[in-house]
C-alpha cells in the first residue's frame, strides 16, 4: 500500500486543493496519507530531508514525488506505479 505524505503549510493558496485531491482519491484507492505543516518541526525536518522549498509537496513512499497541485491523472499514475504487485 503506497504511504502518501502531503507538506503543507498554513499561508499556502494551493494546499486545499491538493489536501482535497488525496482525499478524493482515497475513496478509490487504498493507502495510507497524512498531511504535515512545513511550520513544525517534523515538517521542517522533512522539507529538508527532500529539500522542498514550497507546498504543497507530495513524497510517496518516502520519495519526491509532487510539487504543486498534480492532474488528477498523474495523481493516479503515480499510485498504480506502486500499487502493482512486483514480478519476480
């Protein structure tokens, strides 16, 4: 199950809208998200770890993967990308 991490922050115009996709993407697919303020300090210390320097920013699976608002549809590539069972 993909781990989807939202990096937000409370002066971001953009950031309800992400918040809004993932949760309406939750409804379809199964995973788990969590949405952090870059304000705190679990938020600084990841917004360093990836080094992001504006919200909102999408990291699945502990890899950069958004920043910005993403399509919808590349919003759902990016989950069936890790959803897919591994062959071998």
């Amino acid at each position: 199950m993909p781990n989807i991490l939202l990096l937000v922050s409370p002066s971001c115009g953009a950031c309800p809208s992400a918040k809004s996709l993932w949760k309406q993407l939750r409804v379809k697919y199964s995973f788990s998200y969590r949405e952090v303020d870059i304000t705190t300090p679990d938020g600084q210390e990841l917004a360093n770890r990836h080094s992001v320097r504006a919200t909102p920013a999408t990291i699945i699976d502990g890899r950069l993967t958004f920043i910005g608002v993403p399509g919808r549809e590349s919003a759902e590539k990016a989950l069936l990308l890790k959803m897919r069972p591994r062959e071998g």
